[in-house]
C-alpha cells in the first residue's frame, strides 16, 4: 500500500486526486475558481471600506 502522502482531497468535494490537482474534475476547477474570485472581491472591499474609512477619520481630523 502507498504512502498517504501520495494523493491529496479535492478541495471543493473532497475526492482523492493526484499531488499536483487542487481539484478532481472540470466543474470542482470550475466551483474553486469561482470561490477565488469571490474571496478577492471580498477582499478588495473589505480594504476599500478600511480605506474609505480612514479617509474620513483624516478628514474629520483636520477640522
């Protein structure tokens, strides 16, 4: 028997795959880069509403 080190689980359903896949089939690719995308969007809005934030403390400062 192998190794356990020689598969890695699918990210999205978490089947078997090979060491070098993130994901088992097209539409587990398909869900994870959709998943990345929503995380970066997040992400970025996240930082704009810390930016806008800032923005309006430094305004509210020099008053």
């Amino acid at each position: 028997m192998p190794p356990e080190s020689d598969h890695r689980h699918c990210k999205v359903c978490g089947k078997v795959t090979a060491v070098g896949d993130e994901a088992c089939s097209r539409s587990c690719r398909e869900e994870l880069r959709r998943r990345e995308i929503t995380r970066r969007n997040y992400t970025l809005l996240l930082y704009g509403a810390i930016a806008l934030l800032a923005i309006v403390f430094a305004s509210a400062l020099i008053r």
